[in-house]
C-alpha cells in the first residue's frame, strides 16, 4: 500500500514474555501466538537467547559452558544483536508481530541481578544493540523462587542456569521487579502464582490493554491481507 506514492511505513508490535526459568513463559507463548492470529496479526514466534542459526549455536554454548558474568553478557547481546538485525527489525519493518520468549530485561535480571554485573555496562550494550529498539509490551511472569524450582523439578532436567539456587533466583526475580518499576509503561506483571487458566486470562487482559497492540491491528486491518505469507 502507498500513501500519495510513497511506500507506508508499516511497523508491527514488539512483545515479550519474561520471568524466572519455571515461571510458565513457555506454557504460554504458543496460545497467546494462536489468539493474536485470530485477531489478524502476522506473529513471529521467536525466543532468546537464539532465533536465528547463529544465535541458537551461541545460545548451545550459554547454556552449557561455564563462563564469567562478563562473557555471558556479551554472549547474549551478541546473539541478539544478530537476532535483532536477521529477524526482529524485518520481520517488525513489514508490520508482523513479534512475539518473544525472553529479550533484554532477561540480561539485566540474570546478569545484572543473579550475577551482580555491572547495570552501566548492560545499559550501555543494551544501547549498542538496539538503537532505541524496545518492546512494546513486556508480559513479566512474577513466582516466588521456590514455587518456580518445584514446577521446574517436576517438568525437566536443569541447564546450567538452572542449576542455580533459590537465593539467586531471588536475586532475578529482584531484577526483573526493578526493570519493571523502570518501565511501568511496557511492563504488564502477570501473577503466575495462580492456575494456569487464571494466567492465560490475566494474559489475554495485558495484551488487550495494550495500546500499541491495538493499533496494530486497526493498521492490519485497513491494509488488508499481508504479502507476506504468515512464518511457520
Ligand atoms: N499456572 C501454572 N500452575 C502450575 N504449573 C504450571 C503453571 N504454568 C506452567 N506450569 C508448569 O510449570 C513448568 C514450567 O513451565 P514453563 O512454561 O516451561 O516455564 P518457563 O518457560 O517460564 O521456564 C511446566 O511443567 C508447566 O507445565
Ligand atoms: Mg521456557
């Protein structure tokens, strides 16, 4: 579609789902893909650290090398970096939505408070990265730490993050509270410490209040069927 010639610029909501490993982001990404669907979005399912080939190879080594806080952190702004330019901005740049297990806030919850690094420093890759680039809604899964372990212990062996203890996933719990009191604008905090249909519903209000979303679909909707065929 053009206005007076020129091509629209079209741009697609950003959406991310964060919380502590167990909190039940994964339990939940699928279906919320399924209901914005519905609504005429063109979603991009996508997670991090990965999405990409070569930020899933960096994620295989995250996820299983030791390796200091410092490397960690450049470990994972590397993958999104290439994240961010292979996938996200494309796939946002033609109007889809994106829809993120995990994004940035992971970086400073994990690093800056499970690992105590530097939150200058994250800023500042946090800067280098994504040029301005934020999400537009953020769904933080808030559980307790020791809720989160017992979920996480009945459904799968632990990763090397995940062997962590309860006193730091206190800690990232903490951090993932200070990037939201930050952002109170993106963040919807969604109390999983509930069953599982009262969080999909506490979900789906986030995203309906979300006004970004909104738009989005209003726009999809007066340009019509996208060209682009929708990802797998
Ligand atoms: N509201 C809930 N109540 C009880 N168990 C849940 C709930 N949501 C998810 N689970 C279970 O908790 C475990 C971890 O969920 P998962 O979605 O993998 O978390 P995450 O992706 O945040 O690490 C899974 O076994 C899942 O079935
Ligand atoms: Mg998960």
């Amino acid at each position: 579609m053009t206005t007076q010639g020129r091509p629209e610029i079209r741009s697609g909501c950003f959406i991310t789902v964060e919380g502590i490993d167990g909190a039940g982001k994964s339990s939940h990404v699928d279906a919320l893909a399924a209901w914005l669907r519905e609504q005429g979005h063109d979603v991009v399912l996508t997670r991090e650290p990965g999405g990409t080939p070569l930020a899933e190879s960096l994620r295989a080594l995250f996820l299983e090398r030791e390796m200091d806080a410092l490397t960690e952190a450049l470990l994972v702004f590397a993958a999104r970096r290439d994240h961010l330019c292979r996938l996200i901005e494309p796939a946002l740049a033609r109007g889809a939505t994106v829809l993120c297990d995990r994004f940035t806030d992971a970086t400073f919850a994990y690093q800056g408070g499970g690992r105590g690094f530097d939150l200058d420093v994250l800023g500042m890759l946090e800067g280098w990265v994504q040029q301005g680039r934020q999400p537009d809604l953020t769904l933080w899964f808030d559980l307790p730490a020791d809720e989160a372990a017992r979920r996480r212990a009945a459904a799968r062996p632990a990763d090397r993050l995940e062997r962590e203890t309860l006193a730091f996933f206190d800690r990232v719990r903490q951090g993932y509270a200070r990037r939201c009191v930050g952002a109170p604008g993106r963040f919807a905090r969604i109390d999983a410490n509930q069953p599982r249909e009262r969080v999909w519903t506490a979900v789906r209000q986030a995203v309906a209040n979300c006004a970004a979303i909104a738009s989005a679909v209003d726009a999809a909707r007066a340009a019509g069927p996208s060209p682009v065929p929708p990802q797998a």
